[in-house]
C-alpha cells in the first residue's frame, strides 16, 4: 500500500474590505483546510509589552493606550485612517513582523502536508504575493453591499470611505489575483463558488 500523501496546497486570501473574507474563511474551514487570519496574526503581535508593542507606542504615543494598557484598536484605527501617511508609518512597524510570522506558518502548512489559506486583506498592499501561495484568491463584492456591511458595523457613511480608500481597488486586486470568488448573493452561492475556485486550483497542480 502507496504511503504517497498529495502536496498541500496554500491559498492567499485577499480582496475588499467587508467582501467576505472571513465568511470565505469559514467555508474553507468545513472544507479541512486549516485557516490564519492575518489580522489576529497582527493583533498578537501587537500584545502589550512585545517588541512591535513599544515601537507602535513610541511612534504614536500613549494616547493609544486604553486603561488596561493594552493599545486601544478603535484609537489607532481613526487616527491612521484620517491620515495616509500615519497608516504607511503603521504598516512599515507592524507589516514585516506579519510577513515573518505567515512565512513560519506557510513553512509549517508544507511540511505538514496541510490544505491552508491565509486571510490577508493587505495582501497586495503590503508586498506579501511572493509569499510560497499555490493560489492567491480574491473575494469581490459590489459596493453597495461593502457599504451596508460597513455601516453595521457601525461605521459613519465618511468612516466607511476612509477604510475603502485606504486600500488598493478592488479592481486592482481582482486584476492581479490568480482567481475571484464573487460574493454577490446568498451564503450557499458563496459556498458553491469557494467549492469551484479550490477545485479549480487543486486540477491546476
């Protein structure tokens, strides 16, 4: 009996902000592929007293600190979001730690032999394509909708364009990415075309 086992295949999951990324995510999940969300992946590596910690602190001050002396998300969030140049500050302290910590997973996933996808909005953005993908996928939405889910979440109609500005355009995205998975309609429409994308890539290998 063959102890042959198939190559894992990685995915980079990218796409608009309020697209459908994490939704994406979960359907991958049911499909056995181990998923990384690269904002959680951040988060970490922003914990209180790590090395990206202080740098983040010392370049914005302690006005983004909350009571529990953790860095206040919300804080951060508005100040780089009214401010291009603060936001570039932000990625260049926190980007190369990500991308660090992705290549040590990605490494793992291999030798594992595990399906894997990495949920990665700034893909593109933060110059992570050469990252060992099989794939990198983009998850497109329409406008409207991107604003709908933006604004439950609670965002103002102005705070929702700060976000959608400060990322490459969608149109962009689509155009580099290998495939794109449309989220247009229902949950099982996006589970049918999550299915149809991972089967095309893994005929492709």
């Amino acid at each position: 009996m063959s102890d042959f086992k198939p190559k894992a295949t990685i995915l980079g999951i990218t796409g608009g902000i309020a697209c459908g990324k994490s939704e994406v995510g979960r359907i991958l999940d049911e499909m056995n592929f181990k998923v990384c969300d690269a904002d959680r992946v951040a988060h970490t590596l922003m914990g209180k007293g790590s090395a990206v910690f202080k740098r983040v602190v010392a370049l914005f001050g302690e006005q983004i600190l909350s009571e529990d002396g953790k860095i206040s998300r919300p804080v951060l969030g508005k100040i780089v979001f009214e401010d291009p140049q603060r936001l570039t500050q932000l990625n260049a302290l926190v980007h190369p730690a990500v991308r660090q910590a992705l290549a040590t997973w990605i490494e793992k996933m291999r030798s594992e032999k595990k399906n894997a996808a990495v949920l990665l909005p700034l893909l593109f953005e933060s110059g992570m394509k050469d990252l060992d993908w099989d794939a990198v996928v983009c998850v497109s939405s329409p406008e409207n909708k991107v604003f709908q889910r933006l604004e439950k979440r609670g965002l103002s109609h102005d705070e929702a364009e700060q976000r959608v500005c400060s990322q490459m355009p969608l149109a962009e995205k689509e155009r580099l990415a290998n495939q794109i998975i449309p989220n247009i309609g229902t949950l099982e429409e996006l589970k049918l075309a999550v299915r149809k994308t991972v089967d095309a890539i893994m005929l492709e290998r």
